[in-house]
C-alpha cells in the first residue's frame, strides 16, 4: 500500500475520489477551501455540502490547512475548479518538493491564457522545480464513484512511467484505469464535452428528440477531435474513455451540472441566475469563451462551440443556434 495521498478540492468529485481511493493509501488528505466544511467534515464524516450521503472512510482526513495536506504526501491530485486553478498551486508551492507526483482532475481551460489545467500546474510549479503530471479524466458521475459503481477512467502523461504507476497505484475493484501517453486529447476531450453537454440540455429543454441528440453527439465529438488534433493530439484518443464516453455520458446523464443549466436556458431562465442559484460549479460555462478563442486562434471550425459561446453571451437564442446549424453551407461528413 502507498502511504499519503492529498486531494486538493473537496468538491463532489474530490470527495468521491478520496472515498473511491482510501483502499490504496495508508492516509487520504481531502484539503477543503472553506474552513467550515474541513471542520464538518471531521465532525460528521460527511460532506453534506457537495456529496451528503456518502462516509468519509476512516483513513480519510479532511482540513483546511494546506501544508498539513502537502507535506510529505507522495501523489498530490488537483481538484480544483478550474477558475481557482494557478492561484491554488501557487498557495501550494512553498509545501511542494520532489519527488511527489501530481495528477491534474480538473476538467477546463483557463481564461486569458487557453491552458489547460496540466499546463497552468506545470507553469506555476515550474518555478520550482520541473513536476512529474499525469491528468485523470473519463466518464464519471461523483455520486456513482463513491457509491462503488464500475467506472472505468484514463490517466495520461507523456511520461509513460509515471502513467503506468498511478495506474497501478489507483485502480481497484471498482475503478479501473487505462493509461495513456495523450495528455493534450484527453485534457480537451474533458473540458470541450461540457461545451456539448449544455447544447444536450438545452436540445431537452426544447423537446428535440433523440435524432437531434444523436446528431449533437456526433458533430460534437467532430469537433473536439478537430481541435485536439491542432493542438497536438491523437485521434485514436478521442473515441475513446476520456472523449466519446465521457461525453455521451455528460449529454445524457441526469446528474450533469452542464446539462442542467442548458435545460434552464432553454427554459428562458438567464445564465447568471442559473449559474448563482447552482451550488456546485458547471465548468462548461467558463470553457466555452476559452474554446471559442482557441478555435479562431488555430482556426479550428467548431460551429457547435460557436453558437454555444453565442447563447451564453446572450446573443442568440436556443431556437435560433440550432436553426443556423442546420441552415449551414452543405458538406461532407
């Protein structure tokens, strides 16, 4: 067994992990924001904030202080909203030594600079010394991680060892990893499906059939692949766990958060309304503006992106981005 694991981010999806990987580790550091919620969660075992239902193991430690979390900890895993991102690693630098290994969990890119979450941690720990990043990524609900459900998931580096021993050190019963040397795919295969996932809602909250959720899919995937291939991905990765699954499942799911907002705005309900009334973070939402820049900038076509960064700036209705998808020039598939 390994010895300490610190989870930065204790959101749904960093409480599922530090629950789904608390066989693997002697210790699990589950590092909290909000002083508030750490204290909670001592207290009751439970993160009744972002994953009421679900027991903390007792291997499990949550707190706030983020030196207490870092020190010592041989993998350290970010899984923090990506808008928190660069200033958490920042906060993180002066526990942060090596040989620790990071895995980036975090699903976006960052605005202004376009990068994505492995590279801002590579930027800011970089200063320090050169950091050993895998990124995790795939079809995952927080709720049915922690609840035991086979979840099959992929972790990718350029670094090939250092894959294949987070592999080793995090698979288990229940969560299965397939290692990958694709980093840049899977990264914009996780950020750009939540694009997609609030086109999938507002195609639900408009009463559009399975046709057009078919068609959706598909042109979507398109397009993310399009993009991953620019910035220097491989197709094979793309139709794969960390792109077409993890993306048929954030359209289709119930438990999607950018689903939802899409079957709001589809309602009529304005984005920021939508956004203040979540308690969890929808990350497609920010993503779209920073993948709407990085297709113009490598002139990428991605119409689906296009008119979905339209809708969220409020410069178009639902109604009126899926009639100028369909009323686009005729071409090939």
């Amino acid at each position: 067994m390994n010895s300490r694991l610190a989870i930065i981010g204790a959101g749904s999806w960093g409480t599922a992990l530090a629950i789904v990987l608390s066989p693997k580790f002697d210790r699990v550091l589950l590092w909290a924001h909000e002083t508030d919620l750490a204290e909670q969660m001592c207290s009751t075992r439970i993160n009744d904030v972002f994953l009421p239902g679900f027991s903390l193991p007792p291997n499990v430690d949550p707190t706030s202080d983020l030196g207490h979390a870092l020190v010592n900890s041989d993998v350290v895993m970010g899984v923090m909203p990506s808008r928190f991102a660069r200033a958490t690693y920042r906060e993180m630098l002066p526990y942060l030594k090596p040989p620790v290994r990071f895995v980036s969990a975090t699903k976006g890119l960052e605005q202004g600079t376009l990068l994505r979450m492995s590279e801002v941690a590579r930027e800011v720990i970089g200063e320090k010394f050169p950091p050993r990043i895998a990124v995790l990524s795939g079809p995952t609900f927080a709720r049915e991680v922690a609840a035991g459900d086979p979840t099959a998931v992929v972790i990718a580096s350029e670094d090939r060892e250092l894959a294949a021993s987070i592999q080793r050190d995090f698979s288990g019963p229940t969560f299965r990893l397939y290692a990958s040397d694709d980093p840049v795919g899977v990264e914009i295969g996780a950020a750009l499906k939540n694009i997609i996932a609030i086109g999938a809602g507002m195609c639900e909250g408009l009463g559009l059939g399975s046709n057009t959720m078919a068609a959706l899919i598909t042109r979507g995937l398109a397009e993310i692949t399009r993009l991953a291939i620019e910035l220097g991905g491989r197709p094979r990765t793309l139709p794969g766990l960390a792109g077409l699954g993890d993306l048929v499942l954030t359209c289709n799911g119930a438990l999607s958060r950018n689903r939802s907002v899409g079957i709001e705005l589809a309602k009529g309900r304005k984005l920021g309304e939508i956004v203040s009334s979540m308690t969890m973070i929808a990350e497609g939402v920010e993503t779209t503006g920073a993948a709407v820049e990085l297709a113009r900038k490598f002139q990428v076509d991605m119409p689906i992106t296009e008119q979905m960064g339209a809708i969220l700036g409020g410069r178009i209705s639902p109604r009126e981005a899926i009639r100028e998808l369909m009323e686009r020039a005729l071409k090939p598939e």
